[in-house]
C-alpha cells in the first residue's frame, strides 16, 4: 500500500544569503532588483519582493565569503511543525531548536545529507506595509515599487549536493515533501530533483555539485509576472552592469522561461516566469529526464553555458 502523503509543510518561507560585499549586494537587491529592506539586526538586512505576504524572503548577512547559511520551510500548523520535529529527533539530521529570527517564531533546525542547514517554523510576522508602502488593493502586500526589476515574490532555490538520492530520500522521509522531475544518467546515479511541497511543480531543486563539495549553493530565484517582463529585467541587468550569465530562455525541466546574473558577492541569481504550471494531481508520477535528453541543452536548443554547471557558493 502506497504510503499516506505527508503535508505538513506549506512552502519555501525564505534564505539566509552570506556576502562578502554587503554594501555592494544590498544596492543589487534594492536598487536593480526593486527589493524593500524590512529590517536591519546586526550584520544583516532584511529584504521582501513587492507580493511577498511575510515580513521578508532573503535575510542578506555580511560574510567572509559567499553562500547559504540556511533555507527556512513554513508548517502548515504548529501541529504539523511538532510532527516533522518528532520524525527528525534522533535522525542524526536534528540540530534543535532556536528562538527563532525576524518575525519568526520558535524554529527547529536541522540538516540535510549534505549539511545545507534547514529551519522548520511555524509562527511568522505578516508584513505590514507602512502609510508610503500601502497599495491600492487590499489583498497585496505592498504597493508596486516601480524600480529597477519589481520581483514579486520568492519562487525557488537551488542548491548543490554530492548525493542527490539521499537529499531526495531525506525530504521526502522526513519532510514530506514530493518529486517532481529528476535526472537520472545512464548509470542510475540521480542528477538532479526537483522537490514541492504544495501545488507549485517545485520549491526547491537540488544539483550534483560538479566538485564533489558538499553544502554548496546554487541559485535563489524571484517571480516577475510575465515573459516579458524576463525580457525587460535583461535590459535592466545590462543598463546596471550585472553580468548575465545565461538567458533569457525556457528551462526544458519545469518550463520556466529564465535569467541568471551573479549578485556582487558572487551568488547567482535567477528571476523567471514559472507561466501556470501546477503540480494538482495527487498520484503525481515523477517526470525522469535521461542523460542523453539532457544534453540537448535548453527547451528550444540553447546550449547550458559550463559556468552553470561549475560556478556555484562558497567558490572552491
């Protein structure tokens, strides 16, 4: 008998980004990518898209190098936040619990197979736009910022991992959380996953780390509503002197229509357009993509750059 899904987690709540050039970074997320700073503690500074309802999806923190400190995951109910924490307790995954962060409750950490640091929280602070910030429709979050890229929400990451199949077994295990897509070569090693924990086709992927490194971090990726507006943040990238890596064009796994540049701290960032893809089925059959299919590069013919296969943070 097939297993009864978990759903105890909601989405992908946000990330703690290092930066060894916090100056120049916050510019980047503000000034080009159209971000709100919605806190400040310590070394680090608190930052939102226009549409996202929580106080802030990127917590950005002046480092000595580059990276993620940790992804946080929302539960569905304080309940279901003290099911995933039994079901981790004594894992050798469990690091404990904290007090928590900005505008977040008491949170449990814990990390994956690789270390990546992972926060599990329920309590959180809905962002209350000030008098200035305020829009005009009550069911968003804040009025359109009108600068640079105007990113709406958070929408996904990507990290990097040695072992792609215990990543793969450990979310779904212990956190419920269901595959989408994956690459699997000609050997059985699994690639890549692509992870949900909702309806969206995913919350997060995780990569092979092409130095065999473990903890590395790929990409974070913001939504903008439309193809075109991909198209126009390119022109925005280019008048603000942001190396683009790679882009615009369609992803063939997940079909989201994409555009890399590098943060001045050396991250790589992603804004795409997901179009209207969902994940509604509940007998959802993994999507498996062959090493052969893979080399056919991008959906209309683009050629992955090597860049997008070796650079990731902290650099090696």
């Amino acid at each position: 008998m097939t297993p009864e899904p978990i759903f105890d987690l909601a989405h992908l709540g946000h990330m703690e980004m290092l930066t060894p050039k916090p100056d120049e970074s916050l510019k980047f997320f503000v000034d080009v990518m159209g971000m709100t700073v919605s806190g400040r503690k310590g070394e680090s500074v608190y930052l939102r898209g226009w549409d996202d309802y929580e106080r802030y999806s990127l917590k950005l923190t002046a480092s000595n190098t580059s990276g993620m400190e940790h992804m946080a995951l929302r539960a569905r109910s304080p309940q279901a936040l003290e099911r995933r924490v039994a079901a981790l307790k004594g894992s050798g995954f469990d690091i404990g619990w904290i007090d928590g962060d900005m505008g977040q409750g008491p949170t449990f950490r814990c990390r994956d197979p690789d270390g990546h640091i992972v926060e599990l929280y329920y309590e959180t602070e809905w962002y209350q736009a000030p008098p200035e910030l305020k829009p005009a429709l009550k069911n968003q979050a804040q009025r359109f910022p009108a600068r640079g890229v105007n990113v709406r929400r958070l929408d996904h990451l990507n990290c990097l991992a040695v072992d792609i199949k215990a990543n793969r077994i450990f979310f779904e295990d212990y956190l419920g959380l269901r595959l989408t897509e994956q690459i699997v070569l000609n050997d059985g090693t699994e690639a890549a996953m692509w992870m949900t924990m909702s309806n969206k086709s995913y919350d997060f992927a995780y990569t092979r780390d092409h130095y065999g490194k473990k903890g590395r971090f790929h990409h974070v990726t913001y939504a903008l509503d439309s193809r075109e507006e991909i198209l126009r943040a390119a022109d925005i990238f280019l008048e603000n002197g942001v190396h683009i890596e790679t882009g615009p064009h369609k992803h063939a796994i997940q079909q989201t229509f994409f555009l890399y540049v590098y943060e001045p701290g050396g991250n790589r960032v992603e804004v795409a357009n997901a179009g209207a893809r969902l994940i509604l089925a509940p007998d959802w059959k993994p999507i498996v993509w062959t090493e052969e299919e893979r080399k056919k590069g991008q959906a209309w013919g683009l050629k992955t750059i090597e860049s997008f296969h070796t650079h990731g943070t902290p650099p090696v």
